[in-house]
C-alpha cells in the first residue's frame, strides 16, 4: 500500500468575473447613509457566495481606520429561520444570529428574555465601535418576509437613530426574489438586485482563460475549440453556463492531467467529468435500492 500523500491545502484562486465586478459597483454604489438593502440572487453555482466573499475581503483590505469614507464589511451565513415560531421569536432568533456573527456577541440560551430594544441598541454600538457598514447575509433565502422586515427595523435602528450607515445585502435564492416584495417596507429598502445568470460562450471563455493558459488558445469558431466551449456550458457538465461548475472541472482536469502526463485539454475534462458522473450515478441507484427496501 502506497503511504499517503497529502496534498498543499490552499485557498482556490478567485477568477474576477464580469458579474463580480459589476456587483461590487452596483452595492458600493448603493451604499448611502439612509440605510438599505441590496439582493444577490441566481441559480445555485452562479457565483453569488464566491462575489460575497470577494467584494467583503476587498472592502476589509481596503478598510483603515481614521480614513474618511474607509468601512469594514462583515458575512455569514443565515440559518434556516423558516419554520414557524411564536411572535417575538423569530424576531429575537434573526437579531441575535446577527449579533452573534458579526460583532461576536454573546447571547442567553433561552432566547424569549431577550431584550429586543436593548439588543438593537448594542448592534448599533458594535456596528459603529467597529465601523461595520456593509452585512452580506448568505443563503438569506431562508429568511421569511417577516424576518426581513425585522431587518428592516435594525436598518432604521442603525442608520436612522445611530445615524451609522447600514447595506445589508441579501444572497442567496429559493424564494429571496418574492419575499422581498411581501412587505411594502422591505421592498422600498430594496435599492438594487442583481441577478447571476449562466454565462454564455464569449463571457465563459473570457473567464476560463484567467483560470487557466490553455483557454487562451481555444477558439469557439473552429471544430476543436467549439468542441470545448459546447461540452462546458452544456446542461449536464454546467447546467447550461454556470461558472461554479465549470472552475472546479477545470482544476480537477488540471490535476489528473499531470498525474497521468496526459496534456490539459477535452480529454481531461471529459475523463473528470465521467468519473464524477459514474460515481454519482452509483450513489444514486444505491439510494433507490435502499429506499425501495425500506417500503
């Protein structure tokens, strides 16, 4: 038995597409004193958690202290706030979910002595001791419109009485694109929504060939590089074009080719993408057998 060979861990390099860049001006555009609230949405894959992440690192790197108009950005991930609760509860369990992920505060075990007003008044304190202006909520789907609209009522808390700006931006999908549009004071909070949508051929090409040298050469106007580009964004490799499909095929090719001395190109890519395919196949029938015993 060969001895194990771990590989060097590294964080995935981040490919700057059209769409991140356009999302990062359109919420720092947005962003203004008043407070409010910006929605990322698109299938899953499209790249919104990838912009997430990326826009806040870069307002974080960005960020100094006594610079005028300089701000932190903060992010984390919603729970599932779906299920129904009694009155006073969701609002408590979405309040103190933020204060918890953002500002690291600590909260009581049993929620219900939660003071609502009091907690309000210690994010916004938290927000402006640490000069936090931009909260990217992911998976923000799973936030009813009735957690939203207690979003809202931190926003007015933090931006209107503290006077301390407030973007909240709201990722994800599910049903985030009609909750938005429930309540009257959540939609009129809503400045901007941006939608990550599949990529087609050009824009595809265009990223991939920063992710990796061999795209440069790949022309989709000849037989071989059209081959390439239609195997990509097709539905079973990328769901018709959606990048967080397509960039990780690519770095797994990449590997294999190296391990097999193979040269980096549609043979690798289909090779991946069949074992994958098999693996998953397998899994699935496995779950069908185990199911239909279970009948």
């Amino acid at each position: 038995m060969s001895p194990i060979v771990f590989p060097r861990l590294r964080a995935p390099d981040v490919v700057l597409t059209p769409k991140m860049l356009q999302a990062q001006d359109r919420i720092l555009h947005a962003h203004k004193p008043r407070g409010q609230m910006v929605v990322l949405t698109g299938d899953a894959g499209a790249g919104k958690t990838t912009a997430a992440l990326h826009i806040a690192n870069s307002i974080n790197q960005g960020h100094e202290d006594g610079v005028e108009d300089s701000f932190a950005a903060a992010y984390f991930v919603s729970s599932d706030l779906r299920q129904r609760m009694k009155v006073g509860l969701l609002q408590r369990r979405l309040l103190s979910e933020f204060a918890k992920m953002v500002l690291r505060l600590s909260m009581p075990r049993d929620l219900r002595s939660l003071d609502v007003p009091g907690l309000l008044t210690s994010i916004a304190a938290g927000l402006r001791l640490a000069n936090t202006q931009v909260v990217f909520i992911d998976e923000a789907g799973h936030i009813p419109p009735e957690g939203l609209d207690h979003l809202v009522t931190l926003i007015n808390t933090v931006a209107t009485r503290e006077r301390h700006p407030l973007t909240v931006v709201l990722v994800g999908m599910d049903d985030l694109p009609i909750n938005v549009d429930v309540m009257p004071q959540v939609q009129r909070r809503v400045v901007d929504r941006v939608f990550f949508e599949p990529y087609d051929t050009k824009t595809a090409l265009f990223v991939l060939r920063m992710a990796h040298p061999f795209f440069e050469t790949v022309d989709p106007e000849t037989v071989a590089g059209s081959e390439v580009m239609e195997f990509l964004l097709s539905g079973t490799v990328s769901h018709g074009g959606l990048i967080g499909y397509m960039l990780p095929l690519v770095e797994r090719a990449e590997s294999m080719a190296v391990e097999m001395s193979i040269p980096f190109g549609i043979r690798a890519l289909r090779m991946v993408h069949a074992i994958s395919e098999q693996d998953a196949k397998l899994g699935r029938d496995r779950t069908k057998r185990s199911w239909a015993a279970a009948i």
